[in-house]
C-alpha cells in the first residue's frame, strides 16, 4: 500500500508540475497579447478609430466557438474566458490616450465636473487633448469668464437642479454646443433649448459614477437642434468606445419610467418591506437558490448608494405616478387572483406574459445563467 501510495503521490506531482508549466505558459501568452492589443489601442487612437469594435469581437467569438470541437474543450468555457480576456484588452487600449477629433475646439467646459460622472467626462477631453475647465458651485461669479471662448459645454449637475443651471446659461457664444447628461431628458432639453439659440443635444450615459470609461458603454443621445454641429462630439465618444442610441427625448423618458424609475421604486418599495418584516438578512442568504442571492445583492447595492439620486430619479417626473400606480394595479390584480386561489387566471396571465417576451424570454435566460455562472466563482 505504502509503494502504491509513492507512486500516485509521484505520478500526482508530475502532473501537477505540467499544469504549472501550461499556467505559467498561459500567463506569458497573456502578457504577449495585452501588449499587443495595446499597441492595436495607440492605432485606434492615431487613426481616429473607435476603441470597441463590435464586428471584430463578433466574428472572433463566432472563430473560436467554431473551434472548440476540434481542440476538445468546453465552448461555455471558451466564450466566457475569452470574453474576460477580451474586457481586459479594452482596458490596456483604454488606458492610452484618444486622438482629438475636433482639433479646432480651443475650450470644453463641464459644469459640475467635479462630481463623480463629470469627472469622467473632463478625464476623457483631457486624455484627447482638449483644453478642459470645469464650473462648480462656487465658481458662478467667474462663469462669464470660464465660458468664454467654450466650444463645448456639458451641464453635469444633479437633476434636482439642472434646468436652475441651464437657465443661466443665456450668453454663450451661439455656435457653441450646450449638452447634458441627465438621467432625463425632456425638462432639461426645453430649458436648453430656451436658453441657448446655437447646437443642442441632450445626452445619457447608461453607466454609473463607478465606471472610469466609455468602451462598451451606451449613450443615448436626443437631438435638440442642429445635431450636425455636434457631429464632432459624437464620433469624440465613439472614439473613446461608447455606442450611441439615438432616440428623441420623449421616447427616453418614456422608456426610463420602465427601466429606471419603476425598477427603482420597486426596489426600495421591497427592501422596505424587508426591513418593516424585520427579516434576518443572513438567514435569507443562507437559504437563497443562487438567483435570489443575486436578486438579493441588487437591492442591496441600491441602498448603498446616493438616496438623493434616487429620490430626484423618482421624483423627476409627475407622469412617473401614473406608471407606478398602474403596476401597483397589476400586482393587486394577481393578489387577488392567489386570495381567491383563481390559479387559472394566473396562469394566463404567465402564458400572455411569456408569449408577449417570445424569443427575449429564453435569450435573457441563457444571459442570466451566464451571471449565475459567474457568482459561482467568487
């Protein structure tokens, strides 16, 4: 017994030490292509080119989807591995400068640049090159002068007080171009577009403060006037790897009032009512499957952040009411279906659901299993 356990100890260290090897072969290989994908980044930039391409990153995906068979491994494995790898090479071509793209543009000026989102902007205009100042609270005594000369003003001040700012934003130079990067679209537009005569656009950044850049990253954009003036700003933000959605501004705050405020109100409605029901947070985690544990996770990560940016989210808005009290509507037509244990009208009513989501139900549960797969590593 002795021997048989030498040897497999043996045998089992030998293996162990090709693995090693492969690992440390895989590291340098890694190496290899993060330096690569960094000089393909100073290309991108030098040419003007943006950072993310989505029909390289396709067709490559698609190549070595192709080739797993032949090499024997695991296509799930292979897609999220190189997907990872990929992420990363973003991030050594994003940790490079942009080319500037308007080299004529003498002045941008983001107002609220120092907050968290601004900031991002201000770090994007200097890594390309462009004059940047910033207009905060205390500044507006000197506003004259620090607009002065702006090709380029950005208001990027909370929503509770961005149509105030706007307002005072009378005498720009009337080919400037006046943007916004609110999470709403129609109040500031109009305030814009009253306050100042030359190029409006109004512009969202689907991505929180915690982001540092732009690659992979969507921006809805709502034209106020004179979009081609502003031609210039958009390719700057394709360059720097954001995807541009454009849609006018009712169709974004009509959609918001789904994907934000409800989501939201719904959120801190049931972490509220996990708090009246006094549960025990960790015996819930205890007993969660894995997707009520990332259920769990994202009402907790709200109540970790901004209350104030919440509450001007939900509040933005008096037609967001009627959208609320209408999914309260619902959510009492199917309690009063399981009071009145009408199972029948509860299962049409999941049949009408599941047809009206058709092919996005089965796709957005292969996308949730990807992040379920996920959560099992850390």
């Amino acid at each position: 017994m002795a021997t048989t356990d030498g040897k497999f100890s043996a045998d089992l260290s030998a293996l162990r030490e090709q693995i090693d090897e492969i690992d440390h072969q895989l590291l340098s290989l890694l190496a290899k292509r993060r330096k690569v994908t960094s000089q393909v980044g100073a290309l991108k930039s030098k040419a003007g080119v943006a950072i993310f391409d989505p029909v390289r990153e396709k067709a490559l995906l698609a190549s070595l989807r192709d080739k797993c068979k032949s090499y024997e491994v695991s296509t799930e494995l292979i897609q999220d591995l190189f997907k990872r790898i990929m992420r990363d090479s973003y991030s050594s071509q994003d940790e490079k400068g942009y080319q500037k793209v308007n080299p004529d543009i003498n002045k941008v000026v983001v107002i609220g640049g120092a907050g968290q989102l601004g900031a991002i902007f201000v770090d994007l205009f200097q890594r390309s090159g462009y004059q940047v100042e910033t207009l905060e609270e205390d500044d507006w005594q000197q506003a004259e002068d620090i607009l002065s000369g702006a090709n380029l003003v950005i208001v990027a001040v909370p929503i509770n007080v961005t149509e105030q700012v706007i307002s005072k934003l009378t005498f720009l130079d009337a080919k400037s171009i006046l943007a916004d990067i609110t999470s709403i679209k129609s109040e500031p537009m109009t305030a814009m577009l009253n306050a100042h005569k030359g190029p409006v656009v109004g512009l969202h950044p689907m991505f929180g403060p915690g982001v540092t850049g732009m690659i992979k990253q969507t921006v809805i954009v709502c034209e106020g006037r004179d979009l081609l003036a502003c031609e210039w700003f958009m390719q700057q933000l394709q360059v720097w790897g954001a995807e541009l959605k454009y849609y006018s501004a009712a169709e974004h705050d009509e959609t918001m009032a789904m994907v934000q405020v409800m989501r939201h109100f719904s959120t801190i409605s049931y972490g509220y009512h996990l708090m009246q029901e006094g549960s025990d947070l960790q015996r819930l985690l205890d007993m969660s499957s894995p997707i009520y544990r990332l259920e769990l996770a994202m009402v907790g990560r709200l109540f970790a952040q901004d209350k104030q940016l919440y509450a001007d989210i939900i509040f933005s808005n008096s037609n967001n009411v009627a959208v609320m009290k209408r999914y309260a509507q619902r959510f009492l037509t199917l309690l009063s279906a399981v009071e009145c244990q009408d199972k029948a009208l509860f299962l049409q009513t999941f049949t009408e659901v599941s047809e009206w989501f058709g092919d996005y139900a089965q796709s957005f549960l292969q996308e949730s299993q990807q992040l379920l797969n996920k959560t099992k590593e850390s």
